[in-house]
C-alpha cells in the first residue's frame, strides 16, 4: 500500500509533513513581486488614454480639482507598488522609481495632448503626477527603509 491509499487510517505519522510545510511556509518571508504594479501601470495606462468624451461633465468635479486628485492618487500608488516590488529596498533606488514615474507622467500627458481625442496636454497633471510620485516615494521609504 502507498502513502495516498484510500484504505489506510492517518495517524500521527500523516499529520507531521503538514505542520512541518505550514511553520515552514509561516516562516518563509513571501518574495516580492512586480505583478501589482505591472497591473496597476496597465489600469492606469488605460485610464489616462480614454478619450475625453468617456468623462461626465459635471461643473462641480472641477472645482474641487477632482482630475488633480485622481492624479496624485494614480501615481502615488504606481511609485508605492513599484516600490513595494523590490527584493533588495533603497533610498536610491526609491526616487529612480520617483523620477520614473513623472517620466512616465509627463509621456501620458504628451499622448493625450497629440493623440487623444477630446483630450489636451495640462502641465497642472504634471504637477499633480509629481505630487503623487513624492507621495508613494516618501511612504515607502518611510515603510521600507529602516533608520
């Protein structure tokens, strides 16, 4: 008879290899992965190349500078996940991530500008982009890097 048969009665012998994976797997630090932030720069992506006709017109979203907190909230977030994805944290590595995400900012707001319709360039978003990257850039180095 093999391990796996139906017939055999566990006993203690066959509830040891469980516990042993369980504490192994609890000790096991879960190894960082870039998934969320490949997702989240897709949602984003997408997000920011619908044409301007897709939004409502409401008068009272722009005076409270809705767009601007969408952006700050958008990039913030990407500078975060990036962040959060690496093995090895660092101050340094932190703000290329910062610096990659204005770049990537500045690129989506020169596609809107030049290929989307209903959609124009606005350095106001590059503010706010900036803003969100400082943001998710100082959390996590705050989170992360240990003093």
């Amino acid at each position: 008879m093999g391990l796996l048969s139906i017939n055999k009665i566990p006993g203690p012998e066959s509830r040891i290899l469980p516990l042993i994976l369980l504490k192994f797997l609890a000790l096991k630090e879960p190894k960082p992965t870039f998934i969320p932030a490949i997702l989240w720069l897709i949602i984003s992506t997408v997000l920011l190349t619908l044409p301007g006709s897709q939004f409502p017109k409401e008068d009272w979203l722009s005076k409270i500078w809705f767009d601007k907190w969408v952006h700050i909230l958008l990039f913030a977030l990407l500078a975060w996940l990036w962040c959060r994805g690496l093995s090895r944290k660092n101050k340094q590595t932190f703000y290329i991530i910062g610096v990659g995400c204005l770049l990537y900012g500045i690129t989506m707001e020169l596609v809107q500008g030049n290929f989307i319709p209903n959609r124009s360039f606005d350095a106001g978003d590059i503010l706010a982009d900036a803003a969100g990257s400082l943001l998710g850039v100082i959390f996590s180095t705050r989170r992360y890097i240990k003093k």
